[in-house]
C-alpha cells in the first residue's frame, strides 16, 4: 500500500466523520426531531412551525429509524 492511498482513505474517513458530526438528528425532551448544524444551531419542528435555537444543547441521538405504518 503506498502512501498516496494511506493519506487519501484518512482523507476520506476525516471528511465522514466531519459532516456525521457537523449535521445531526437529534430528539429534544418532548421527544420532537431536530436538526442540529455545527451544534450549535437546532431546527425543531412543530406541527406546522419551525423553532430555531441557538447555542450548545445536549440533546439525545435521534432513532434512526421511526417506526411508520405502509400505505395501503
């Protein structure tokens, strides 16, 4: 293995583990989705508003997946 393709697959696994932390999904105390962008800034969405928070807040992962019904 040369040393081009060492630095280009830390480059590679740098760059995910990046944007994984830059922008999450994250669940607040009500147990509402939002999304975070640098943890810092927080989306929350209800029902037909969107909140925006600012600063640093420790809120829980959110499921990755969410249990739905399949339409008929």
């Amino acid at each position: 293995m040369n040393i081009f393709s060492k630095v280009r697959g830390s480059f590679l696994i740098n760059k995910y583990k990046f944007w994984h932390w830059f922008f999450q999904w994250n669940q607040d105390d009500d147990s509402d989705i939002t999304f975070s962008v640098a943890g810092v800034v927080h989306f929350t969405k209800y029902k037909e508003h969107t909140v925006i928070r600012f600063g640093r807040k420790n809120y829980e992962r959110a499921p990755k997946y969410v249990q739905c019904k399949e339409s008929d």
